[in-house]
C-alpha cells in the first residue's frame, strides 16, 4: 500500500510538473549580436553628448604642475599676496 502511494505521488508530482512545463513558452535568450548592435547605436548617440560635458574639462596642457613642491610653494606666494592685501 505505502508503494503504491508513493507511485501515486510521484505520477500526481511528474503530471503537474510536465503541465507547468507547457504552460511557460519557451523563451530564446537574445542574439549576442543583436545585443551588440543596440550598445553600439547608444554609444554612438552618446558620443556627441560627451564632447559637449568635456568642452569644459581642464587640458592637461592647461593643467597645474603635478609636483607637490612647486604646488606648495605657488598656494604660499599667493597666500602671502592676498594676506599683504588684507593688511592695508
């Protein structure tokens, strides 16, 4: 008796598994290149975008000197200039 309730169950278990499995359509994932194709087109979009954002970006011709010394020593000179002009 108790083998033919797990036989029972188990058919009961596989039928609703097999019904479910039916119910859902069968989904294709997405074709790479496809996917390629739609990150290439928003990149492209994007590239105008970025150079108007960059118009205003320091150069790094135009950029300070990136030695620490010299740094220090421009930030203390015009330190002194602008306490010298608070003093008069």
């Amino acid at each position: 008796m108790k083998r033919f309730l797990a036989l029972a169950a188990g058919a009961l278990g596989l039928g609703a598994l097999l019904r479910r499995a039916r119910r859902r359509p069968l989904q294709r994932p997405p074709e790479p290149a496809d996917a390629l194709r739609a990150k290439l087109a928003e990149s492209r979009s994007i590239v105008d975008e970025r150079e108007v954002d960059e118009g205003a970006e320091t150069t790094v011709d135009a950029a300070p000197d990136p030695d620490p010394a010299t740094r220090r020593r421009e930030l203390h000179e015009q330190t002194r200039r602008t306490m010298d002009e608070l003093g008069r």
